[in-house]
C-alpha cells in the first residue's frame, strides 16, 4: 500500500469539492473570506483524519449493522472537540464559522470516506487518506474564499489589496448569496475544462 | 442473540468512551471557554461603560449572589482603589431579551454608561438602542431619575419607530438600578475584606 | 401575525438553500428532474418537522436540565439518524405508496444540512416550540420552492447548447446563483414588515 498514493489523490484525483461533488453546504458558507475557507478547511482535516483512524482501528470490531450510527457517534464526538476547543482558544474563528462547526458531523466527505475506505482498509492508509482529502478540501476552501473575498471586499486575510477605488465600490455580490453560487460553479466548470484538456 | 448483545455492546462502548472523553474535554476547557466569551461579548461593552478603569476589568470581576441569582460584578479602579461597577441586566423588547450592562459611579452614584450587550430588535429599527446617539443621555444620570421613558412620565428620551425596543432597553436599566444599592452593599462588604 | 413575518422570512428572504446555504448537496443533487425534485422536497419537508419538533424537546428535556448543552451536537444527529430509519420503517409498513415513492432520498435526509441545521438555529434563535415549529415547515416550504424553481430551470439547461465544461452541477451552481440573486431582492422586506408591527 503506496502511502503517497493514498495522501496525494486527495489534492488533485479526487479533490473535493471539485472533483468529488461533496461537502458542499459549508463551501458556499464558509468562504466570504480567506481565513474563514481555511478555518473550516484545518477544522475538516483534523475531524476526517482522526475519525479515518478511529474507523480504521477499529474496522474489525463494529459489527456491520451498527456501522454508520458508531461512525457518527466518532465523528460527531470530534466535531464536539473542535466545537470546544476552537471556543476556547480561537473565539473569532468559532464565531465566523457559527453553525458550521456542528455541521461538520454531516458534510458527506467525512462520512463516505469512514465508510468507503476507513472501514476496509488500515490505519495508516486510513491517516493517509484522510489528510490528503482534508488538506486538498482545505485548499478548495481557501482558494474560493481568498477569491469571493478579494472581488467582493478587495481585501485578502483582511489586508487591502485591491487599489483604493475597488475597495470603496467593491463587487460586493461576491461574499453574498448569489457570488458563492457562481463563484463555485464558474470554477467547477474551469476545472472540468482543464481535466478534459488534460484527459485525466 | 450474540450478533445482537454484540451490537449493543460495541454501540454503548463507543458511546461511552466518547462521552467520557468530552465531558473531560469540557470540564478542561470550561474556563477558558467563560474567559473568551467575556472577553469578545461582555469585554468592549464593560470597558466602554467603566472607561478610565486601570485594571483589567475581565480578570477583576467578582462572583457575587445577590436575590438568590448568581451575577458577574466588573469592578473598575483607579491607584488601586475602587471606583465604579458595571453588570448585565435584562428587558423584554420587541424581538426578544435586551441584555444591557449598565456602569456606576460609586462615589456619585450616577450612571457611567449603558451598552448594549445582546439584544434581537429589529436591524434599522429597534437596533438603534445600540447607537452612540441614543445612549448617550444615560451618562451621568443620577439614581433618583425615573427611569422610563418620557412618553410615560419618565426622564429617558423615546425613540421614533422603536416603542417597544426602547421600552425594552428601559425595563433592563430599571432592573439594574433597583439592583444598585445591594450590589453597592455587597461590593463594601468585599473592599472591607481587601479586594 | 408573526407567525405570518416568520414564514415569509423563512420561504423568501432568508431561504434555507439560497440564502443560508443548508442543503445544497441534495438540492444540486436531485434538481436534475422535476419528479426527482418533487419526491426529495416532500421527504425534507416531512423529516424536518418531526426533526425539529423532537430535537426541540431533547434539548429543553434532557440537555439543558442536565448542562449537557455541548453535546448538542453529538444528540441530535443521533435523534436525526434514528428518526429517520424509525420514518423510514413507519412508511414502508403502513404508506408503502409513499414509501416507494420517496425511494433512496429518505436515508440521504441524514446527511442534509438543512434538518441538522434548522434544528439547531432553533435552539439559537431561542424560537418557542410553537414558532420552532413553524420556522421548520415554512424553512422546507422554501427548499421545496428553490428545488422545484431550479428543477424547472435545468429541464430547459437539459436541451440547451451548454459549454461542455459547464455542463452538469457547474451550470446548475450559476443557475442556483442567479436564483439566489433574485430572492436577494427580497431582503429587508421582514425589517419593513416588522417595523410597520411596532407602530
């Protein structure tokens, strides 16, 4: 089992949300700012590669009928940890993040992968697997966040960047509804244009 | 009925273990998760009402029970002595609870400020008993003012289109002043045993 | 009356999918058809009541008397699990119509942010149980909206000339968007009828 190959088809093979079209909601939410994509983004890696090796280590002894309710319990007692933690030490992140640290315990990419790999193969791969995906979901978030944030408020990790001008008249759509929406899917449709060039 | 004892056995386990794990988690984190939240919610409101406090009025504040409630009494001091107090109270308005901290000069007995904490008016609306406009009348009210508002045959100024907010924000500060004077008590009985 | 602004607020201006970003997986997901979309906007609309509803008396029964208040989380997508196997085996015994009708979509409920979501804005928003549940069904009566409208809107996609690359979810996405542009209209409209409440 090549561990490199399990940690790097996260970044690019099946990178979510782009590749692997799950895990949308907190997307679209969480990504008004740079920070806020990579906030969410950090919290993610942390929940999907501890529950990966939680699953994993203990693939042998949850017996089948009981999976997917003991792989919630799992997961949902990290986004509990998170939920504390970030309460406790990063009080503005646990603020701008809001409902959706909690919701983490639905987002389908944690729960497809206990159930997809976790659950079959070792704990190590399982590590692997779930830092790679987290980290590849890391970098979508910060991406569209840093995006939407730059057009919409002409700033990036709340430093101006854009010339003066911008910043009194940005194109504020971008961090509301509408923006997160086409944001998304403009670059959805970017990079099916690159695969398909590309031919992967 | 092995399968099924087996089921229930793993499923309590990992419940269990889980539940174990975070009630540790959040007795560890308790009090640093209380810190934070008065730091980002009471802590600007506390120190815009107590302004000219030297210390750290976060730190400072005392855990006192008075009327069988428990409450959070900020104490301001300037050159190591006592000045002035400042605590949360609550009043029903349009949308909801208005949490308000008002401040006390405890050597005037006036009032220092009142800040909105929380409240759930309407944006635009009833938000504007946030405004420095509006709440700027409070500073340096004496005790004796009646506290309601002048549309009623009070002292407080009314708020065009708000009613029912700035009725609100009024219930709140009435219930902090009718708190003062045992919270004043309390507060002498504590600089006595050297706060 | 306000019962009247909370459902307003709820379907138009601060729509569940197109303004609080809940439910979007299922949303691009089973909009590609119309009786794809129909079927999922009943199953929500069915398992977010009754979600709400009881997750509304976990939380005031056993987690506040208890301060169990963090576990929050870890409860009620355990509550949400089992009611919807519990919804699931109800149906299949007793409306199998409906049961069959609503086919794959009622487990994928589990997983839609919206009823975890909603359950929770509820405990935020310090709703009493009446309005609580109110804001549910009117929160699914707007999913329900939105899925139908884009549903609509990609049956037409489905026999346009579509870029390649844009074609599936991406052009969904920016039709979701544009949908989401049109409902931004209706901001402020609660403020305007909550104002005219207090005079």
């Amino acid at each position: 089992m090549n561990l490199w190959r399990e940690f790097s088809k996260g970044l690019w093979r099946d990178l979510p949300p782009f590749r692997v079209v799950l895990g949308l909601c907190p997307v679209l939410a969480v990504t008004k700012s740079a920070i806020g994509g990579l906030g969410m983004g950090l919290a993610v890696v942390f929940v999907l590669t501890c529950s990966n090796i939680l699953v994993s280590a203990l693939r042998h002894v949850i017996p089948r009928k009981v999976r997917i309710a003991s792989y919630i319990v799992i997961i949902a007692s990290f986004v509990v940890t998170v939920e504390l933690v970030t309460q406790a030490y990063m009080y503005p992140l646990y603020e701008m993040l809001g409902i959706f640290i909690p919701l983490i315990v639905v987002n389908c990419i944690i729960l497809g992968r206990a159930e997809a790999f976790a659950s079959r193969n070792g704990v190590l791969a399982s590590a692997a697997d779930g830092l790679g995906i987290g980290l590849g979901f890391t970098m979508s978030l910060t991406v569209l966040g840093a995006l939407r944030e730059l057009l919409g408020a002409g700033t990036l990790f709340d430093k101006p960047v854009m010339p003066l001008i911008y910043q009194e008249h940005p194109f504020a759509m971008m961090v509301e509804a509408p923006g997160a929406f086409i944001a998304l899917g403009v670059l959805l449709g970017l990079m099916n244009a690159v695969t398909a060039t590309k031919g992967t | 009925m092995n399968e099924m004892v087996r089921m229930v056995v793993v499923l309590s386990l990992i419940c269990g273990v889980c539940a174990l794990a975070l009630s540790g988690l959040r007795t560890a984190t308790a009090e640093q998760i209380e810190r934070q939240i008065l730091t980002y919610l009471e802590g600007p409101t506390v120190r815009t009402v107590l302004e000219g406090a030297e210390n750290d009025l976060i730190e400072d504040r005392q855990k006192v029970e008075i009327d069988g409630k428990e409450m959070t009494l900020f104490v301001a001091k300037r050159g190591g002595e006592v000045w002035g107090v400042a605590y949360e109270t609550v009043g029903s308005g349009f949308g909801g609870d208005i949490t308000v901290m008002v401040g006390y000069d405890l050597t005037d007995d006036e009032l220092t400020g009142v800040q909105i904490v929380s409240h759930k008016e309407t944006p635009g609306i009833g938000s504007k008993i946030t405004m420095d406009q509006y709440t700027r009348s409070f500073i340096g009210m004496p005790l004796s003012s009646d506290f309601r508002l002048e549309t009623a045959g009070g002292d407080l100024d009314a708020i065009t289109g708000a009613t029912y907010s700035a009725q609100g924000r009024a219930e709140a500060v009435r219930r902090s002043v009718e708190l003062y004077p045992e919270v004043k008590a309390r507060l002498q009985d504590e600089i006595a045993e050297g706060l | 009356m306000e019962y009247m602004i909370l459902i307003i607020s709820a379907v138009l201006i601060k729509n569940i999918v197109l303004a609080q970003y809940l439910g979007v997986c299922p949303f691009l997901g089973t909009s590609k058809r119309m009786d794809t979309a129909v079927g999922m906007g009943l199953a929500v609309t069915f398992v977010l009541v009754i979600a709400t509803a009881v997750t509304f008396w976990v939380q005031k029964l056993v987690l506040d008397p208890l301060g169990l208040g963090y576990l929050q989380t870890i409860g009620f997508i355990l509550v949400i699990a089992s009611l919807v196997q519990f919804v699931e085996m109800f149906l299949k015994k007793f409306v199998p119509p409906l049961y069959e009708s609503l086919g794959i979509f009622l487990p994928l409920i589990t997983t839609n942010c919206a009823v975890l979501g909603t359950a929770i804005m509820c405990i935020r928003n310090e709703y009493a149980f009446g309005q609580a549940v109110v804001f549910a069904g009117a929160s699914a009566l707007g999913f329900t909206l939105a899925l139908i409208l884009l549903a609509g809107i990609r049956d037409r996609l489905s026999v346009s000339p579509v870029p390649r690359a844009l074609r599936g979810t991406a052009i969904g996405l920016i039709m979701a968007g544009l949908m989401a542009l049109a409902f931004n209209g209706f901001v402020g409209v609660d403020n305007s009828l909550n104002a005219l409440m207090q005079q």
